[in-house]
C-alpha cells in the first residue's frame, strides 16, 4: 500500500513538472495581447470558478467558512500573497525577459525555501545543502548575464529582480502555508477569492480596467 501511494505521488509530481515547463511558453505568448494585470484577472478568475465549481459538486462550501473563522489573517495574507503579489511580479518579469531566462530563475525558489526554512521553521542545513545553493544561485547569474559575468550586463534588470522577487514570495508563501491545516481545495478557493478581490480592486481603481483579449 505504501508503495503504490509513493508511486502515484511521483506520479503526479512528474506530471506537474511537465505539465509547468510549459507555461513559460504560454505566459509569453499570452502577455503579447494582454498586461500583466489582465492576464492574472482571467486566469485567476478561472481558477476560481473552477475551485467553486468542485466545492459546489463535492457540496463542500460549509468549509469554506468554516476554516476562514478558523484563519482569517492567515487566508488574507496568502491570498494577498498568491495570487495576488507573486504573480503580477512573475508576469512582469516574464513581460521584461526572455521566457527561457524568466522561468530559469523563478525555478530556484526551491532553493530560497530551504534557506528561509531556517530563520522561519527553525530546521538545520547541511553544508552540502549551502554549497548547492551557492551554486545554484551562481547559475542564476550565468544565465541572467547570458554567459557574461564579467560585464554583469542584464538583458533587463528590472525582469531580473521581478524575478528574483517572484522566488521570494513563492518560498514565503509556501512557508506560510504549513501553519494553516486545512484541505488543499477550500484553502485554495479562499486564496483566489482573496487575491480575485484585490485584483479587481487594483484594475478598475489604478488602472484603466481589464483588457479584452
């Protein structure tokens, strides 16, 4: 039994690493139509339909506010966070570089949750585990100069940071995350509720609206 619940997890993470080498692709294409903004309003608005769609035929909706009694300040900060914060600063850096580069970054947020795991969860690293970050960043900065680290020379050094950035608040969020014990879907629900929200706030008050494709 143990066994065949390892294999479907590694199952289902393979599939989820391939199914998000794609996106780099799709960001891309997609943000050559609409800003950073738009982009995140339809596909978090989708993501939201889709959780309240499985909610409703799972007829789960009482713990939805149940566990927002539970964690109010909690779920309004993850949501702040994700979807909100981290993906307009993603879709930036994909807006300001290459996809290649973009998502080559924005994949050592791995790393960065280990570090931070540290000073927030109280866990030890390892020096092996240090030197793996060492170089692990220091192939970041290959690839954000291209090659040339001499000249330190950035194709965009806004992109660069969004993109750093990006790595910062997904590890916080993630961290974060392991305070609250609820199930995955209507923690997921809230999130998007939360940051759908704040989003809308934010298009229709600072900006011109949403864009039609």
């Amino acid at each position: 039994m143990r066994n065949s619940r390892q294999r479907e997890a590694i199952f289902y993470a393979l599939a989820a690493v391939g199914l998000w080498s794609t996106v780099a692709s799709a960001f891309k294409i997609s943000l050559r139509y609409l800003s950073p903004e738009s982009l995140l309003f339809y596909a978090a608005l989708s993501s939201l339909t889709l959780f309240g769609w499985l909610l409703w035929r799972q007829g789960r909706f009482d713990e939805v506010w149940e566990l927002f009694r539970r964690y109010p300040g909690r779920i309004l900060l993850l949501g702040t966070i994700n979807p909100f914060i981290y993906y307009l600063t993603l879709f930036h850096a994909y807006d300001l570089l290459p996809a290649q580069e973009a998502q080559a970054i924005n994949y050592s947020w791995g790393v960065l949750l280990a570090l931070l795991s540290v000073p927030i969860l109280g866990q030890k690293l390892r020096r092996r585990d240090l030197l793996a970050g060492v170089l692990c960043y220091a192939g970041v900065l290959v690839i954000a100069t291209r090659g040339d680290l001499l000249s330190l020379h950035f194709h965009s050094l806004s992109g660069v940071l969004y993109a750093l950035a990006s790595t910062l608040l997904w590890a916080l969020y993630w961290l974060y995350n392991t305070r609250i014990k609820a199930e995955p879907l209507p923690l997921l629900f809230l999130n998007f509720l939360v940051g759908t929200l704040l989003l809308s706030f934010y298009l229709f008050v600072f900006k011109d609206g949403v864009e039609i494709p």
